[in-house]
C-alpha cells in the first residue's frame, strides 16, 4: 500500500517570515507527530530556513518550489540543489504548471533538474497536467503521457522510486474548478499504467502520485478514497492551517478505512 503525501504549495505567499513561521507552527501543532500521511511544506525559498527552524522534530518534509539544473555557476537568481538541501529541504516541486506556462519551462528542463534533485538526494514532485484547451480537444491523455515521458527520460526504475508525480489538471488550479473523482482517477490510472510500461509494475506500484487543482477540506476524502490517488498537492488551501490540516485529517480517515 503505497501512504498518502499531502504536500502544500504556498506558492509565493505569505507576504512575511513571520507570517510563513506562524503558518508553519499551526501546522507542526496538528500534526503532531503523525506518520500515516506523509505531510510537507513548500514555503518560498526565503522563507525555507525560517520554516525548517519551526520543523525541527517533526516528522513533517521542506519542499522548495523549483531550483536550477546546474550544481553552482553564474546562473544570477538561481538555486541549486545542495543549497536547498543546506537549508534543510528534503523536496523539491519540478515543473508546475505555472513555471511550465508563465515562465515556458519545458519538459527537458524539468528533465535536467529531476536528474540534479536526485543526484542531490531530494525528493523531486515532478508536476503534469493539461489545459483546458487540451481537455476539450480530448487531447489530456496525450499530453500528460507526453510531459510524463519527456520529463522522466533517461531514469532507472530504481531512480524512478525516489520520484513523487502530481497531476494537476491547470484548468482545476486556483479556480474552485476541481477534477472530479472518476476525471482525476481516469487519469492517475493512466499515469500509472505508463509507469507500468515503462519502469514495470514494481515501480508503477510504488510510485505516489497526488492530485492537485482546487483541493479542500470538503473535497479531499472522495479524492484520496480513488485507488491510484495517493495524496494531493494543496495550493490555497494550505495556506490557512485549518484548512490544510482538514485536508489531512481526510488523508487519514481514507488511511483508517483502507482504498475501496
Ligand atoms: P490550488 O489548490 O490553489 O488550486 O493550487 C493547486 C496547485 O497548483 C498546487 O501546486
């Protein structure tokens, strides 16, 4: 059985460390020292030393939200693995949908930090999903095997099991619009018979893939209780602590209760 991973994005919020440190407080107090839903936080990179302070003796990951291919160098604004690892990350999120379609980050980009992540010994959550364009041109299936093929190139199976996927539908996120259940699972049991063909049924067994896009409290429990969605990312609802730790209270009362 493969254990449910929430994980919150806050994106380029809050506005303060004080704020981020409270934020991260609120969470590490519901949490306690809960296992059976893996949990993490993905504060702004300026705000990850603050945040690793508050998660000292927590069982509770630090995600960074992106960082660059290269190990050091002149590459101005950029971050490298082992910095983010220095200031306590064990994550990092690749290739979301608003680095993939704000910035024109591609595929082989992603690629090339997922290698580094790994050679960094992070735990890359490397990010897929179509628009929705895409969808009504019935094109998702298409798309996702793509970015998932492209930005997975080159991996071992072995490599392949150090690798977290979310699937973040970008018409669902920051929209209120979420995938429904059967929407999201028809496309994690894709995602994971890709796996299947190409890493083979150990890893595609292994490997979490969480859902993303309008996550919430009341939304969370039909989500999880799919059989190939083991987790979400959480943008803004991780941002109010009740929220996020209503999200993973969903995670394990499905956990209680066993996939259907
Ligand atoms: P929302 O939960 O705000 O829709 O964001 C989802 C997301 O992008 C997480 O990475």
């Amino acid at each position: 059985m493969r254990p449910l991973f929430i994980a919150g994005n806050w994106k380029m919020n809050p506005g303060t460390s004080e704020a981020a440190v409270a934020l991260a407080e609120a969470v590490k107090a519901g949490v306690g020292q809960e296992t059976r839903v893996r949990v993490a936080l993905c504060p702004p990179s300026v705000f990850l030393n603050a945040v690793d302070g508050v998660l000292e003796n927590s069982p509770i990951g630090l995600g960074a939200q992106n960082m660059h291919w290269k190990a050091d160098g002149a590459y101005t604004g950029e971050l490298s693995g082992s910095m983010l690892v220095d200031a306590g990350c064990t994550h990092v999120i690749l290739g979301h949908s608003e680095r993939r379609h704000g910035m024109h980050e591609t595929s082989q980009e992603v690629n090339e930090k997922l290698k580094a992540a790994l050679a960094a010994k992070l735990i890359p959550i490397v990010c897929i999903g179509e628009t929705l364009v895409e969808r009504e041109a019935h094109k998702t299936d298409e798309v996702v095997g793509t970015q998932l093929e492209e930005s997975l190139k080159g991996l071992t199976a072995e490599e392949m099991n150090g690798v977290v996927l979310a699937y973040e539908p970008v018409w669902a996120i920051g929209t209120g619009k979420t995938a429904t259940p059967a929407q999201a699972q028809h496309v994690h049991a894709f995602i994971r018979s890709m796996l299947r063909e190409i890493f083979g049924e150990a890893t595609a067994s292994r490997v979490i893939v969480q859902y993303g896009g309008s996550v919430k409290p009341e939304n969370a429990a039909d989500l999880l209780a799919c059989p190939d969605i083991d987790g979400s990312l959480v943008g803004g609802a991780s941002l109010k602590a009740a929220d996020f730790l209503g999200i993973i209270n969903a995670g394990l009362a499905v956990t209680a209760k066993g996939k259907a």
